[in-house]
C-alpha cells in the first residue's frame, strides 16, 4: 500500500484515500475484476489512475462521456502524466497517432469510447500495446436493465479476449442489485467481486415540493437557502429563459447545454466555480467531473427519467459534507408530461422502420452499400427535410443502434486542432516573407507543447488575441499552411455523427428484438414509475426509498427530508415516531411492560410527552393492549 499513498500524495497531494478507495485499489492492484460502487462525488477517477500508475503499462480507460474524457486527459496532462483520448469524429490520422503514441510513446492512460473498440484499427494497434487493467466506467451501460444501456458497451467482453490475464475495473455511481450481478456476468468476471460504498448522504436532505408555480417556487427556495446552487431542466431553449428571469429578481444566474461552444461552457462553468454567478441553470450535460463542492442546493424543475439519474444529479449538492438540499418541484401535470415520454422515447416500430428508410434517401445509399461509411448528421434539416420531430428522431436512431443497424453518437464537440508534419529542424529551414504567418507560427510554438507528435487542440480566438491578427486571418493562415503541409489543421465542429455498421437493409427485413424493444420500454416504464412514486409518496423516508431502489436496506429514517420532517397524525414529526414506535415494538415482543417502566426505558432518548403521544395514537390504531397496567404488542 505504500507505493499507492506515495503516488496519491506525489500527484495529487493527499495523504490518505477515502472511503472505499483503498479497498478497490487494492483489489484491481492484485490482479483481481473488481467492482466499484461509488456515489457521486466519490473519487472514482483516483481508484483507478493510482494503480495504473504503480506497474509498468497502459491503462484502457472505456467511457462513454466524451466531454469527462476530454477533461480527465487534460487534468492528467497538466500533472505531467501522458494521457491520450479516442472517441467519435476524430479523423483516422488523428486516431493513428493516438494509437502510435500509446504503442511507442510511454502513454499511461487510453481514454476510449465503446464505439472505437471494435474497430479494426484498434485491435490491430492494440495487440502491441503493453495494457496493465482495463477500467470500464459508468459500467451501468452495459446491462439491458441499465437506466443507459449502451449496446457498444458489449464488445468489452471481446476486447478482454484480447488481453487474456488482464484484469478489468468496473465503475459506476447508480446500479441496482440486478444490474450489479448483470454487469459482472457481461464483462466476464472470474469471481463476483463487489465493493459497495453506501449510497446514504447523510448531511443532504431530499424534499420533494408541490406548487403550480414553478418559477415562484424556485426564487422562495434560492432565496430561504444561500449558498451556490444548480437548477436542471429537461430543455436548453429553458435553460436560458430560466436563468434570464432570476437574473431579473436579482440572483446571478448563467445557463449551459451541450449545444454551446466549448469557449462558452468553460466560461460559464468557470464564472459558476468562482462564484461569480450563484446559480447554473442547465440540462443534464452540465455536472460530470464538475469538482464544486460547496454546491448548498440542487432543484429540478423538471423531472428526470428514472430515479438513478436523480440520484446523480441530486448528488452533486452537498459533497463537502457540510448541509445541503435536493430539490424536486412536483405539479398536477407532471405525472402525464413524464409519461409522455414513453412514447416518445419508444416511438412505433413502423415509424422507426420511417426513420431508417429516410436517413438512406437522406445520404442516398444504395442497397448492399453503406458497411463503415461515417456522416455528420444534421438533425435539424433532416427532420424539415422529411417531416419529422427531432425528440422522435433521436430515439428512433437509439434504437437502430441498439439493433445493430447502425452507430448514432450524440452531439461530438470536437474542437480545433493541428499537428505540424514537418520536423522541427525543417521548420526552421522555412523561410516565410509574410510577418504574419512567421508570428502565428512562433505563437502556435510558444502557447502548445506536443504538435509535433501529437494533434493538439487549439483556440483561434486565443491565437487571434496574442497574434494581433482576426479569427479570419488566423483561421485563413492555418489553412494556408495546411495546403503547403507545414502542418495539418482541423477545424473545430460541432454535430452528431451516424455511422452504418452493416449494409443498408430492406426497410420490411428491419427486425426490432424484444430485446432491443419491448424489454428495453417495460424496464423503462417500471423506471419512470419509480421516479412517480418517489415523488408521490409522503409517508416513506424519501431517502430510504432512494436506497432501497438501489438495494440499500438501513433501518433508520434520514431525519431531515421533507418526509421525515412532516407531522404524523399522532402530532409528533413522523421521523421521530417511526424511531419511538420501533423502539416500543422491539421492547414489547418479547414480554409485557408496565406503562412507567416502558416511559423510563424511552426517556432516555425521547422527550416524555413524545412518548405519550406515539403511546395514545398506538393504543388507538390497536396496534398494542393496555391490560391490568401492562402494554402487550398486538401481532395482528
């Protein structure tokens, strides 16, 4: 263990891990599949990084979230540790270079998303990379019953064969008891191997809120709570009216979504991380490997799908530790809104059939033809072109991909970046006439380290400023060196990407698996149901209802949830009369008491006319008998 705390400290500056830290580094460090249940918050980037680092060799980091990929490689970077990403839109000699790199460059880290595993470049590449573990995140996705199942989270298990001996850490902050056994059959574990952190946030208290007026509402809570906040909403055209409107009843707001451009979300999240504005509003794209943990109050005025994305989002309140809140804004219409989202979500397998039939007319692929072809999608003109609703789009193509028909990634925000293909020496050997090109070249030299082997992502905005010269110009120059192969510039773009991964079909031989359809909506359904009746629910301790939904069984009520805090019938808050009643049924099972010596046990912990109150209200409700002066339990 020593050589892993001295890692820690020598990276990153702690002297001790956390919670079940320890445990799974020790675990994965023997050799052994490990799984980690870790809440948000928990550290799970850390039970990973600090093994990798202890043994020679490269760690194959599989996640599906891009923008974390992005942001854990540049976290790595700035510690001096070589890290590389791959994942969708990057050109293939982009990806080439990455793959080198790791072969011969000393690399410790290969961030990957699951669509790149299967390709033939990869496993190609991969057969001469010395790998010492295989992390899977958010490992949830590989699992049919999964909230987020991702079918290109099943080409792991081939990967593993690849790798035969190497042992695989899997991660996630939201999984079931049987998506916990599910995921441990899929990735083709040796031995079940569980570590569980309790899910159980002791200082946040979880209320749910009805109003009709959910804008009100808000401003109430924001202003009874101090302290920085996050605000979700299920739409970006909402993000921006909400945060407009607070900023209106004097609370700094700023809003994000996965559609800004990179600069604009890392200006908001910065001006939100320094406490410039109190509050982000935002869709579920803002939050992953976001480190604030001062965060006093989350609020959804929307609700999410299911209750382990709650329990994510929710969980970003409070990770210091110190009080928190998490929110949820409860009116009549939204338990027909959630459920309309069924439909949606799972549209009619003929207008998925549609869907497919259109996007081959829409690339005009031939029968036969298609298998690899790789095209940026434009949602928006697709759907004006042939008459469709974006919502239903995107979950008709969800499904295709889980049928295997073809690969559709979300939003890609691929930023600009360049690498140059000429060697340092031959550089110096370029005699340019134009100033301008000469001093951009300097400044690009300057402000990036690597682009000689490496693609490095760039800003002309930052360029621009430094150089004296516009976004144009930079953006003409880098252009002009590109077609004098100096260097080979990439403009940045942002959009999803659709990839066929068979032959364009015969839309009528278009085949929907139960599978792929009808298990997948019921396992959707029973979730959306489950958010319903957290929400509907007022006599349950809202956070043992959260732990029980994730296989957590405590005994004892949170105290501070909106649940908790409510007065029973019998007049006390019904926290405390759930722990009274308890205590009284447990000392009652075995004999009689006597009122007096009943009180005189109680006392200790309760106030006496507490007690008296849960006693009146039991004797009431014949849950126990007053006979001769003695109390006796009624089992009925």
């Amino acid at each position: 263990m020593t050589d892993y705390r001295e890692i820690l400290k020598q990276y990153w500056g702690y002297d001790s891990f956390r919670g079940i830290q320890e445990a799974i580094i020790t675990s994965i460090g023997d050799g052994r599949d490990t799984l980690g249940l870790m809440p948000t918050g928990g550290g799970k980037s850390i039970t990973f990084q600090v093994p990798a680092l202890a043994q020679p060799g490269l760690c194959l980091v599989i996640t599906p979230l891009i923008a974390l990929m992005k942001d854990q490689v540049r976290n790595l970077r700035d510690r001096g540790i070589k890290a590389v990403a791959i994942y969708s839109g990057m050109t293939r000699e982009e990806i080439l270079i990455a793959l080198e790199n790791c072969i011969f460059g000393d690399y410790k880290f290969l961030y990957i998303s699951p669509e790149r595993l299967d390709t033939e470049i990869f496993r190609i590449k991969l057969r001469s990379m010395k790998v010492n573990m295989i992390t899977v995140d958010e490992s949830h996705c590989i699992s049919q019953w999964g909230y987020d199942f991702r079918p290109s989270y099943l080409k792991i298990a081939e990967v593993r064969k690849l790798l035969p001996g190497i042992p695989v850490l899997a991660l996630t902050a939201t999984a079931t008891p049987e998506v916990v056994k599910d995921i441990q059959a899929r990735l083709a574990f040796r031995e079940e191997n569980v570590f569980r952190m309790s899910f159980e946030r002791k200082n946040l208290a979880y209320i749910v809120r009805r109003t009709e007026n959910k804008a009100e509402e808000l401003l109430h809570i924001l202003n009874r709570v101090a302290g920085s906040a996050i605000v979700y909403t299920r739409n970006r055209k909402k993000t921006k009216e909400v945060a407009q409107w607070l900023n209106q009843q004097e609370i700094t707001a700023t809003f994000y979504h996965a559609g800004l451009s990179n600069e604009t979300k890392d200006a908001r999240q910065k001006s939100w991380l320094s406490g410039e504005h109190r509050v982000m509003v935002a869709t579920n794209a803002f939050g992953m490997g976001i480190d604030k943990p001062d965060v006093r109050l989350v609020v959804h005025i929307d609700f999410p799908d299911s209750p382990e994305a709650y329990f994510q989002e929710a969980g970003r309140a409070g990770r210091d530790g110190e009080k928190a809140y998490a929110v949820l804004l409860f009116a009549k219409s939204d338990p027909t809104i959630l459920r309309k989202r069924i439909s949606d979500t799972f549209p009619e397998k003929d207008y998925i059939r549609k869907v497919y039939e259109d996007i081959n007319f829409y690339y005009q692929m031939a029968m036969g033809d298609g298998l690899g072809c790789t095209y940026a999608f434009n949602i928006d003109e697709f759907c004006h072109n042939f008459k469709h609703f974006p919502i239903q789009v995107d979950s008709a193509l969800k499904i295709l991909t889980r049928a295997g028909y073809l690969e559709y990634t979300d939003e890609q925000d691929n930023g600009s970046r360049l690498i140059f293909t000429l060697r340092r020496d031959e550089l110096y050997r370029i005699q340019e006439n134009n100033p301008d090109t000469e001093k951009l070249l300097r400044t690009i030299l300057r402000s990036y380290t690597g682009v000689f082997t490496d693609y490095a992502y760039i800003n002309e905005d930052s360029l621009a400023s430094r150089t004296g010269l516009t976004r144009q110009q930079v953006y003409e120059t880098l252009v002009f060196l590109t077609r004098r192969r100096i260097l080979h510039y990439i403009p940045g773009k942002k959009t999803p990407y659709i990839i066929y991964t068979r032959e364009r079909q015969e839309t009528d031989r278009i085949h929907l698996s139960n599978e792929v359809y009808e298990d997948r909506k019921k396992s959707y359904i029973q979730r959306i149901e489950a958010m319903l009746s957290y929400a509907e629910t007022d006599d349950k301790c809202r956070s043992r209802m959260l732990l029980h939904y994730f296989g957590e069984k405590n005994e004892h009520n949170c105290g501070h949830c909106d649940v908790c805090l409510q007065k029973h019938d019998s007049g006390v808050k019904r926290n405390e009369f759930d722990e009274i009643a308890r205590k009284i049924e447990e000392l009652l099972q075995e004999n009689s008491i006597s009122v007096p010596t009943l009180c005189e046990q109680l006392e200790a912990s309760w106030e006496k006319e507490h007690i008296q109150q849960v006693l009146h209200y039991l004797l009431s409700e014949e849950k126990m008998e007053l006979t001769d002066g003695r109390l006796r339990w009624n089992p009925k």
